[in-house]
C-alpha cells in the first residue's frame, strides 16, 4: 500500500484559468484560427488542447496574418510587441495576467519617477523579457545574491526594485535583503509582487514534505513556478521530480518508499493530476489523502471584448 497526499492548493491559478478561457471564448466567439503570441500558459498539454481548437501559437507577430484576431500570453509582452500590433492593425486581445500587469505598473511608475530598476528574476524567461520591454529606461536583472555585488548604478539613492511573480519566496527575500544591505535607500515591496497563488503552492509544498517520503509535482519543464515546487521539496531533503504526467513515473523512486506527496504548477490542470494517480496504481494499491490548505477564491475579470462571450 501506497499513501498518497495530494497538495492544497495545487494546480490551476486565476491567472491561467482566464488565459486559457480568454482562447476559449475567442475561438467561440470569433471562430479559428485565433492565433496566440507564445504559449498561452507554460503546459503543453494546454497548449496542445488548444491546438486542436483552433489555436495558432507563433513566435512572433510577423507569423500571424494581416487582419487575425492576435492575443498576448498570460506572461505579457515587451512594449514593442504591442505597437507592433498597432502598427499591423492586428486586432488584439491581452491576456496578460492582471497580477504581472501589477508588476509592470509599478516599474513605470518608479520609472517616471527618475529611478532605476533593479528586476529580480530569470533570464529568458517570457514574464522578464515582458517586463523588461515595459519599463521605460534602465533595468537590471538580477538573478542571485552574488548578481547584487556586481551591480552598477547610476545612483545608489534612486533606485527601485521589483520581482518576476512566479519565484521562490525564500530565494527572493534572500537577493531583496542583500539589495537593502548594499543600496540603504533601495525601496520595493518585499515579496508581494510574488504572486498569492505561487506562495500558496509552495507553502503547500513546504507542509507536503513534512508529511511524505517522495514528492512529484506535476508541470512542464518551462514552468517557473513548477521548477519553484521540486526545488523547495528537494531542499528539504525529500526526492523531488517534475514531471509532465504519468508517462514519466519511474517506479525506482517509489521503491523503499511508503509515501508520494503530489502537487501541481500553477499551469496544470487537475486532469493530469489524476492522470499521475491512475498512474501509481501501476506499482500498487493506493490510499489517497489531501492536506489542509490555503482556499483560494480570486477571479480575474475578462478583456471587454469577450465579457459577453
């Protein structure tokens, strides 16, 4: 027998449920193809779902027809991608989560008020890049406590910092307290601009690991906040993999093993969840429990143009 304890939260966060239903409704609404600029969400299989709706995902706009209803991913786009589309006279649709819109906010407003920004992130990733394309004038990007040391500022007494929202609390209190120790005058806040969703996860995790032998969290490779998920489950101590679904078990790290917590990145849906349950069932009995956890209940609105849809 094999208990198994499922994480609360896990899975699916209003952000990713109003991407994935902003494509919904714009296929419904529009008819395919809807062509979307990166994935809408880091899973393939949404991704793929979607494909098979209707949904063309490009690189980039100079893929997408003149004239082709366009709509931006749940990570935001860099400004230039915006007044491309203007430009092209795309018709577009932004489902940028309201929660790194926040974050983009902010950085303008430090901006215009003459400061330099300090990002605290992950190169390449698709949220960063977004943000960086969004904030007029210079920023840094810094990606660990030693990128601190290295930083070079105009002026120490005017800078700001803010946070890609899907990155490890801890990590990111570490990199904030070694800005405030070598820029006094640094102003920020904290670790709120890390998404609630996120947070709840990994405190989710955190409990998880007190509870089980093995840890598996379900979510694609290029899913920041997944990739946030095993790295707190391993320093814990307690084996932990990202996997895509049940076709990646192996059954070498249940051996020995009495107990398999299971979570979700915030792109995954609870179906592969399941998937991975059924998948257990392959080597034995199972006894399935969930943890207590953080109820969520936030919703997002949706873009005007499918209000109705």
């Amino acid at each position: 027998m094999i208990r198994v304890v499922l994480a609360q939260p896990r899975g699916f966060c209003a952000g990713v449920e109003r991407a994935i239903e902003i494509v919904e409704r714009a296929l419904k609404k529009y008819g395919p193809p809807i062509y979307v600029r990166h994935e809408i969400v880091h899973n393939r299989h949404v991704v793929e779902d979607l494909r098979t709706r209707g949904a063309v995902f490009v690189d980039e706009l100079d893929e997408v027809p003149p004239g082709a209803m366009t709509i931006f991913s749940a990570h935001g786009v860099p400004k230039r991608v915006e007044e491309l589309a203007a430009m092209r006279g795309l018709p577009v649709i932004d489902a940028t989560c309201p929660l790194v819109a926040k974050v983009h906010n902010e950085g303008r407003r430090y901006a215009a008020a003459g400061r330099e920004i300090v990002l605290i992130g992950h190169a390449g990733h698709a949220e960063v890049e977004g943000t960086i394309g969004q904030v007029p004038g210079k920023v840094h990007l810094v990606q660990t406590v030693e990128d601190v040391a290295t930083l070079d500022v105009a002026d120490p007494a005017k800078l700001s910092y803010i946070t890609q929202t899907t990155l490890s609390v801890d990590d990111t209190r570490g990199i904030i307290s070694a800005l405030t120790e070598r820029f006094p005058k640094i102003t920020g806040p904290d670790v709120r601009d890390i998404c609630y969703a996120t947070q709840n996860r990994q405190e989710a995790v955190r409990e998880l690991a007190k509870a089980v032998d093995v840890i598996l969290v379900v979510g694609s490779r290029n899913s920041s906040n997944s990739n946030r998920l095993r790295e707190i489950g391993q320093d814990l101590g307690k084996p932990s993999y990202l996997i895509d679904d049940a076709d990646s078990l192996q059954a070498a790290w249940f051996a020995g093993k009495s107990s398999v917590g299971v979570t979700a990145g915030a792109s995954a849906p609870e179906t592969l969840v399941q998937g991975v349950l059924d998948g257990l069932r392959r080597f034995g009995e199972i006894e399935i429990s969930t943890l207590a956890g953080a109820a969520e209940n936030v919703r997002f609105r949706f873009p005007a143009q499918l209000a109705d849809a």
